[in-house]
C-alpha cells in the first residue's frame, strides 16, 4: 500500500527520511535556517520543485527527538520508504538524496584542489560543479551495477550476501568495472560469485539507488552450466528456489524483489 505524501520538501538524518503528517501542506513551517542542516539542495524533478535536506547526525547515545520544525513527521528507513511512497514521491526522494550524497564528496577540485562551486549555468546537469579555478566541470557521480535474476527448470537462483540479515536471500549483483559493457559485467558477477554461466541474458528495467549513487540495471537470464558455488567473501550461501519454496526475499521497493515478483506471478504464484 502506498503512502500518499504531497510534498516537495524530503528531510533525511542518517538512512532515514522524515515523512510529514497526513493533510500536511508539505512544507514544514518555521524551518531553521540552512547552517541548521547537514546539506541542503533545490533541485527540480518531475516538473516540480523540490529540496533535500540532510539533519546533522544524532550524538552516540542520544535519544531520537526530531527538531521542532518536524516534531509531527514521521522517521521511516528510507529503503522501506521506497515502497510506501507513491511512485512519483519515491523518484522524487531518492533524486533529493542521490544530490546530497554527491555534494558531500564533491567539495574540491580533483585536478587542483579548488574548492568546487554550484554551476547552475549548466542547466542541463542538475548538481553540476564547477572548480573557478582551473574551469574543470563536474557531474554528479552515478555508479553501474546490474543485478540478475537466474531461471533454471522452473526455480531461480537466490544469494546470501554476506551483508544480509540471517535468513535473507537476493540475486546476484555488482558494480561494472572499466571497459566492461553491462552483459560482460552480468557474466563476469555470476562467475565470480556463483560460478556458473548463463545463456538468453536480457535487460528488464532499471532503478535509481542513491546509496549513496547506484543505478542498478536489471536482467533476466536462463542457466547454461556450472553448479552453483558461493565465493565465500560476498556470497555465503547459494540455493534453487522454487515458487512455492522460497527463502525470505528484499522487501518491496527494490528492482531486486521486482524481478522475483515478476517471475512469481508468471507462474502463478505470490510471495
């Protein structure tokens, strides 16, 4: 069930975003000033627009009061937030905090060491930066990854990443490296980590992951050869599983569990 939000101001602290009561105008009223936050940005998206900000961090120890600006919001881990959000508010609210991360580690100049400066004369590149001193523009940083969910006689192949809760299972993913196109990055992740080859590989779709700046590129393909087998440092556990004997899977909200969906329901069946 989605959560209706009508705002064009998405406040975040940590890995949580505040979320404003229900019939609010959006706006916050009385907001500090901006030396108040973290970060700070106005960006448009959708033909609207918005601004992200970033609380500073709570203190080790403290007690999770919200400033009284948004001491009627909502605190929701962002990643289950996705999938309360209406499709437009979740776009909406990872373009805010995609910008904010790349803000945060685009302070100086990489070939001088100038500090950087907004560049809204680019237009076209919302959060471009430029270095005043030596004219070197740039973009904000947008990282690869596929992820890829593997059929084999009516199961699919379903990974422990070591970084996962106890009993959690997802599908084989990773960056692209240098000079690898995405299909050369799908096998090379699938050998790496599962030791197996695969055939029929295709591209689904796609989704913005701003943590902090992932563009994760789903695909689908068939097995071809190999026996499963983890590679002990990302991967813990590998196993088949079949529609109605599936392992705990990522939450709604992430291309991940839209591709098991998807394979569910082609065979009739729900998770």
């Amino acid at each position: 069930m989605t959560t209706p939000v009508a705002t064009s101001l998405f406040v975040f602290r940590g890995l949580d975003i505040l979320l404003p009561p229900p019939l609010s105008p959006g706006l916050a009223p009385c907001l500090p000033s901006g030396q108040d936050y973290l970060g700070d940005h106005s960006y448009p998206c959708r033909d609207r627009a918005c601004r992200a900000l970033r609380l500073p961090p709570l203190p080790t120890g403290a007690e999770a009061i919200l400033p009284p600006a948004f001491e009627d919001w909502r605190a929701l881990p962002f990643r289950q937030a996705l999938s309360e959000l209406e499709e437009d508010e979740a776009a909406r609210a990872a373009k805010g905090l995609a910008l904010l991360n790349w803000r945060e580690v685009s302070k100086f100049c990489g070939s001088c060491g100038t500090a950087l400066v907004e560049d809204p004369a680019e237009g076209y590149a919302v959060g471009a930066r430029r270095c005043p001193a030596c004219s070197r523009i740039y973009y904000p940083r947008i990282s690869p990854a596929v992820i890829v969910l593997v059929e084999r006689e009516g199961k699919i192949l379903l990974a422990h990443n070591a970084s996962f809760p106890a009993g959690r299972f997802g599908l084989i993913a990773g960056f692209v490296e240098a000079g690898e196109g995405l299909e050369e990055t799908c096998r090379r992740e699938l050998r790496e980590e599962a030791s197996i080859e695969v055939e029929d590989l295709r591209y689904v779709s796609s989704q913005p992951w701003p943590f902090p700046d992932s563009l994760m590129l789903a695909f689908r393909a068939r097995w071809k050869a190999g026996e499963p087998r983890p590679d002990g440092v990302e991967i813990t556990e590998l196993r088949w599983g079949s529609p109605d004997d599936l392992p705990a899977i990522p939450p709604p909200g992430s291309v991940a569990r839209r591709l098991i969906d998807a394979y569910l329901a082609e065979q009739g069946a729900g998770a």
